[in-house]
C-alpha cells in the first residue's frame, strides 16, 4: 500500500518522470474527491516550469448522451461506471499515447447542459504530460482494468469518506436540491459511487491527501 504524499511532491514526482515521449498519469478518486481541481492545479504548476507542456483530459467527456441513457433505463444512475464509454476513453487514449506529432480532438462534458460534447478541445503534439482525471480510471472491473497498461503513473485521492458525505451533499444543496430528490442523488446514485471507488479500486503508485 503506497503512502500518502503531498500535492508538491506529486507535481515533482511527475515533473521528473516526464521527458521526449510522452506520459499519460492518471488522476483517480471518489466523486468528491477534488479530482479536476488537483488537476488544474497540477497543469498549472507543470506549465509554470515549461509552458504548454501539460494538458488535461478529464472522464467525463465520455458520458454517454442522455438520449442513450434514457433509452438503456439508466439516466438515474448517470456518472456510475455503466453510463461511460470506456472503449472511446481508451481509444483517445491510444491516439494520444501514439504521440505522432497529430491533434487529438477530444470530448468535453459541459456541465451547463450536463451533456458531453465531442470534439470539443484540441490536444496538441506540444504536451508532453497528458493528466487525466475521473472516478473510475482505477476500478477493479473488467472494462475499467483495461486503461491500466495505457497508464505511466497513477495517483489516487485520499479523502476521509465523512469529508467526501459532506462535499458530496453541499454540492447538490448549492445546486437547489433537498428533501426528497436530495436523498435521491445521494442515496442513489452519489453515495454508492463513492464507496465503489474507496472499496474497488486497484492500488495507485501513489496517494495523495486531500482531505
């Protein structure tokens, strides 16, 4: 079991693993966690050495459309593992990885229309480091286990589960949600995908506390 270590000391762990080709670090948690913003933060610090060497690419480009939720009876569980589209994370993966001095268009999930859309961000041949960030990147499940090889470094967010009950229910309050559909998201949907990722993800090469 890897020890917990600082924000710093990953920003330098990845810092030194980088170099001509490029890397893919995988940035995993539980919802809740802090996921983009630890890797926001670790673009910027990584950029503030060597400009635009470091991009992000986040999981939840790769939600499946309502449409197809809502025809599969799985719109209510949308951002549990079953309602993403592995195969095209790994395929992006793979062309990113093939590092042929090509763009790669990727998804973006914007969460103003909580739909993803494809296509729309650029990753250029300049990054050297490629974060990618999501929930599941780690899972010990037969479709998830497959990005593994597609990984160099892996990082897995340690937050208390009382911290991550917490954030998890004052984001849905701050969004307008109680009562009934508040127990709803939590008890659902949000709260089972927590205790998924904390009792079925493969080990991390490294923890990093964000408690």
């Amino acid at each position: 079991m890897p020890q917990s270590m600082s924000r710093d000391a990953l920003v330098d762990r990845i810092a030194r693993s980088a170099g001509e080709r490029r890397i893919v670090v995988a940035i995993a948690g539980s919802p809740g966690s802090g996921k983009s913003t630890l890797a926001e933060w670790l673009r910027d610090r990584l950029n503030a050495e060597v400009a635009g060497r470091a991009e992000i690419l986040p999981m939840d480009g790769f939600h499946y459309d309502d449409a197809i939720l809502n025809a599969r009876g799985h719109r209510p569980r949308k951002g549990a593992p079953h309602t993403f589209d592995v195969d095209g994370l790994a395929v992006t993966l793979d062309r990113l990885r093939a590092d042929d001095g090509r763009e790669v268009a990727v998804p973006v999930f914007d969460r103003k229309i909580e739909i993803a859309r494809a296509g729309a961000r650029i990753i250029g041949p300049s990054a050297r480091i490629l974060l990618v960030e999501g929930n599941y990147l780690l899972l010990d499940d037969p479709r998830w286990i497959a990005l593994r090889p597609r990984f160099d470094l892996t990082a897995m967010l340690d937050v208390p589960e009382a911290v991550l009950r917490e954030r998890l229910t004052r984001r849905w309050i701050d969004l307008g949600l109680s009562g009934d559909a508040l127990a709803a998201k939590l008890d659902g949907n949000d709260f089972p995908n927590m205790r998924l990722v904390l009792t079925q993800s493969r080990p991390a090469d490294h923890l990093v506390f964000n408690g």
